[in-house]
C-alpha cells in the first residue's frame, strides 16, 4: 500500500540494525528525544510514535514537550512550527524534502502582494503554510479549530483566508463570513473522484462517506461527516455504521482499523487509476531514515530569529483561541 524508497537513496556507509524499533527506543532515551507523528505517515512510524495526531494536537504536543529533541515525523511546515514554539530544542525531520503542496501553493511575495491589495483584512493562515506566511498572519488555524476561530473574529472585521480555498470555502459556508480565498490546495486532497466514489457508495450502501474539509466542494457535498484527521477517527469510533469509505490520505485508516478493528475502512478512489491520495511529500519518511536522523541528529529544522520570533505571535493567538471556550 505504502510507496517503498529506493535504498540507494539511504547512505551507503551507514549500517541499518535489523531490530530499527529496539534501536530507536535506545537513541529516544539517549537524546531526551519524543518521536511525535502525524497520521499519513506509514503504519511503523506511527507505532515507534511516543505521541500522534492531527495538525493542532501535533503542534499543542510541541508546545508543551519536556524533551531536548523533537523528532518531528511529518511534513516540512510540521516541523517547522515545532522549531517556532521551541526554539532552544533540536528539531529534526527525517527528510528534508518532505514539503507540502498546499504550503508550497502560497509563495510569500505573491501573498504579500495580496495582502497588500487588501490593507483592512485580518489575515487567518492555516497552518499548512511556511513560516515566511505565518510571520504575515495574525491568526493561524488548523482544519480542526478553523470554523472556531473564524466564530470568534468580529462581523464587521473583514478576514483574509490562505492558503487552502476548499477548507476557506468551507469555513466560509460553515460561519456564514465572506472570507477572501487564497486559491491554494492540496495535490492530495483534490484528487478524489466525486464519480468513482458516488459508484462505491452504490456498491457498499451502508458505508459512510467522512471527508477531511481540504477535499473539493464535489467530494465535500456527499460526506456524512467533515473533520480534521482527528475528527474523522473520532467519528469512525462513534458512529454505529459498520464501513467507511475515507476522503482522506489513507495513512490515517491504519489508526481506524487500530481503533475500530471490527469495521471496514475503503480509502476513497482517486481520478487515475494511481495511488495518487498518498502524500508523496508524508511518504518521503521512512523508518530507516528516522533513525538515521537521530542517530546523526541531523536534518535539523533552522528558522530566521526575525521570522521565528513574527511566526510565533500567530500561533500562540491559535493555541489561546482553540482553548477558548465557544461562547466565552
Ligand atoms: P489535519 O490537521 O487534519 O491533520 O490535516 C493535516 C493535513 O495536512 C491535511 O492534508
Ligand atoms: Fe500537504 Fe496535502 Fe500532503 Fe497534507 S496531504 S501534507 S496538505 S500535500
């Protein structure tokens, strides 16, 4: 199911223990260090993982870690707010390569020019964005705290949303705001098949269609239920139906069948015949290189101080906002 790497793209003088788990329990004890993973990484990271979870509960994780180390299994903009809550930890990512299209859809000269070009918009950034947006947001927000956060900004206060239109299309619809859209998106999100899932709901009745809100409005409008990876595997659990088919990145159904082993989980068809609904950025990590990674203590997340310090501001206005209760 999962992309396998190529080994030549591993060091040839380094020697890979044939127990990589044992291993990577003794460099955790050695280094202080905490392993936090999001769910599309592939199945083995997520069980070496000392902590999983969505956007928000991987970043609430860093903010509160007592460990010396972060090794931060996720994507490059992941780690990177892990590096701007923490910035006397070490923070490394197993590869360095693993971006984010959503993030890399949101150059920051073009969106300072937008910005520009809107002088009294509040800018609320989802977190999937590099530290160069977040340092021009006043409030960054994940799929699971966007609609609250958006609850609790003034009427009258125009919002700029970025960088993810079909989440912003949604928070719009879901708020009753007028939000300005960024027109950025996610590769993996937008490659579901609204009539290749419409047929597999015909062939499996009773499945329920639960959806991560960065899929298109044509995915979005057959969900049964819409949320944040965390949401999603919270609902699977509640919910009496007995199968799912998941519009999501299909790393998160190893947590589902984990959680729920008794109900069957279908990851949502793609456009082309391809398995183009893995992340290929989430995928660059493998196992072997998370050790590697903390065995050498490198690739190591470096940010700008200017950058860090401006970046820092809008995700601690998250932090506090997502603690709010609603209505306070
Ligand atoms: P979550 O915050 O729901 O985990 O989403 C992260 C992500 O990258 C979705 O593509
Ligand atoms: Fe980025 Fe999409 Fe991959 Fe999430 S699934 S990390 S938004 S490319």
């Amino acid at each position: 199911m999962f992309a396998t790497e190529s080994p030549q793209t591993l060091p040839k003088f380094e020697t890979i223990p044939n127990d990589l788990f044992a291993a990577i329990e003794v460099l955790k004890k050695e280094l202080n260090a905490v392993v936090i993973a999001h769910y599309y990484q592939e199945p083995d990271i997520q069980d070496i993982a000392d902590y999983i979870g969505d956007s928000l509960g991987l970043s609430q994780q860093a903010a509160s870690t007592n460990a010396d180390v972060i090794v931060f299994a996720g994507v490059h903009f992941m780690a990177e707010t892990a590096k701007i809550l923490n910035p006397n930890k070490l923070v490394i990512l197993p590869d360095l390569n693993a971006g984010c299209s959503l993030a890399d859809s949101c150059p920051p000269q073009e969106f300072g020019a937008f910005k520009a070009a809107h002088p009294d918009h509040l800018v609320i950034s989802y977190i999937n964005c590099s530290a160069a947006i977040k340092a021009m947001s006043d409030i960054i927000c994940t799929s699971s705290n966007a609609v609250k956060i958006v609850n609790q900004i003034p009427e009258d206060q125009p919002i700029i949303f970025a960088p993810d239109r079909n989440l912003g299309r949604y928070v719009a619809e879901q708020t009753g705001r007028d939000l300005v859209l960024w027109q950025g998106a996610c590769i993996v999100h937008e490659t579901f098949s609204e009539k290749k899932m419409v047929q597999l709901k015909i062939e499996h009745p009773q499945a329920e269609i639960i959806a991560h809100p960065e899929c298109e409005p044509a995915v979005l409008r057959h969900a049964n239920y819409i949320g944040s990876t965390t949401a999603l595997l919270k609902y699977c659990q509640q919910s009496p139906a007995q199968e799912f088919i998941v519009a999501t990145e299909p790393g998160i159904i190893h947590q589902m069948q984990k959680k729920a082993p008794q109900k069957n989980f279908i990851p949502a068809p793609a456009m082309n015949n391809c398995a183009c609904n893995e992340c290929p950025h989430m995928r660059l990590n493998t196992l072997e290189k998370l050790y590697l990674a903390m065995k050498n203590k490198t690739p190591e997340i470096t940010i700008p101080e200017d950058i860090r310090m401006a970046a820092w501001q809008p995700i601690q206005r998250m932090l506090e906002l997502s603690s709010t209760p609603v209505g306070a």
